[in-house]
C-alpha cells in the first residue's frame, strides 16, 4: 500500500516541487543579496555625489574669491597709479591762468599779496577739483582691507597723510603770507610740501612725495600677485 502511494508521478512532482523551492530560495537569497549591493552602491553613490558637489563649491567660492580679488586687485592699483600723478599734478610749481581765483580773499588785499596767496592755493583748488575720484578712490579702503589685510589700511593712511600735508601747508602759507616774521626755513618747508620740485631743486627729501611713493609700493605689492598668478 504505501509503495504503491510513491508513483513515479508523485516522486517527479515532488521532485519539482523541491526544486521549485530550492529556486525560489535561491532567487530570494539572490535578491536580498543584489538589494544589500544596491543599497551599499547607492550610499557610496551618494556619499561620491555629496563630496563632489562640496568639491565644486569649494572651486566655484574659490573662483569667486579669486575674481573679485583680481578685479579690485586692478582697480586698486590703476587708481593708485593714478591718484600718485594726479598729486604729481596737484603740487606742480606751474600755475595756469586763473588757478587759484576762488580762494575766498580779502578785498583790502595788493595785487602782489593776492598773487602770492592765489598760487598758494591753487593745490587745494585742484585737490577740490578732483574730489570725485579721491573720494572715490579713498572709500575703497574698507573693502582692500577684508581682501588684503592691515597693509592696505596703511597704504591709504599714507594717501592720506600726503593730502594733508599738502593741504595743511597750503592753508598756513596762505594765513602767514605778507608777515614780516617768518622764519624763512619754515616757509621753505611748507613750500616744498605744496610744490614737489623745491625739494628736489634744494637737494632734500620729498617728505610727502615720500609718503605716496610708499603707498603705492605696498599697493604694488599687495595687488601685483593676484594680478600675476596663473592658476598653478
């Protein structure tokens, strides 16, 4: 009885019945080991995607900095350049016709005493002439400051120093001309802070031709790397 129930039909069915879940047990073995790989491609994926955004924003910050670097890096030392020859201009001995006529004068004043004091104030005049641009150039202090340091905060004190020298000397010359007791050295000292070529002529140190100099120079230097770097 119970080898006749073991029909070769039956053993075959059983047989399959076997192997259909031995291949479901592989096949769901296989699964979870192929959804085990996804998952840890996935993360690595990920992980690979996260550091190389961060990288590209790192080079595109880097990039920026460095752009807005180069552009005021050239800014900054075209109007240096220019502010050095513009003072150049400022405190040339030469006057043209008319220099110096709206300085606010005396109207008991001679002739020859309004001369002196016109050509006196003709640097000042022209300092006013130009306040756009030194103001201009003077307000980008702040922003050469957080890109290149104290340096630039000294280079613009420098700026600043030969402005008023030039325009403290003008207005004591201008208050003291036509009196008897001048000490003839001071006055040749206050001359030589208005007019660059006096200090050159007597053979003495341009004290404020001096100070633009170096603030050009640490300009220079603070600007002509960025300008000059080639990416390596």
């Amino acid at each position: 009885m119970t080898d006749e129930l073991w029909t070769p039909q039956m053993v075959a069915g059983l047989t399959g019945l076997g192997g259909v879940i031995v291949g479901a047990l592989i096949t769901w073995l296989g699964l979870g080991k192929r959804i085990d790989a996804d998952e840890r491609l996935a993360t690595k994926k990920f992980e690979f995607d996260k550091e190389l955004a961060q990288r590209k924003f790192d080079l595109d910050r880097s990039q920026l900095i460095h752009k807005r670097r180069f552009e005021l890096a050239e800014t900054l030392l075209a109007d240096a350049y220019r502010f050095s020859d513009l003072m150049g201009s400022v405190r040339s001995s030469w006057s043209m016709e008319g220099e110096g006529k709206s300085r606010p004068e005396d109207a008991e004043e001679p002739e020859s005493l309004k001369r002196l004091k016109d050509s006196y104030f003709a640097p000042i005049e022209r300092l006013q002439q130009h306040s756009e641009f030194i103001n201009g150039f003077r307000a980008k202090r702040h922003t050469a400051r957080a890109y290149f340091g104290s340096n630039a905060v000294q280079a613009f004190q420098f700026f600043d120093q030969s402005i008023v020298s030039v325009q403290t000397a003008s207005e004591t010359l201008i208050e003291v001309a036509g009196e008897r007791d001048n000490d003839p050295a001071v006055i040749k000292e206050l001359r030589q802070d208005i007019w660059a070529g006096h200090s050159e002529a007597r053979k003495q140190a341009d004290k404020v031709g001096k100070k633009i100099e170096e603030g050009v120079l640490l300009i220079e230097n603070l600007c002509r790397p960025v300008l000059e770097w080639n990416g390596a």
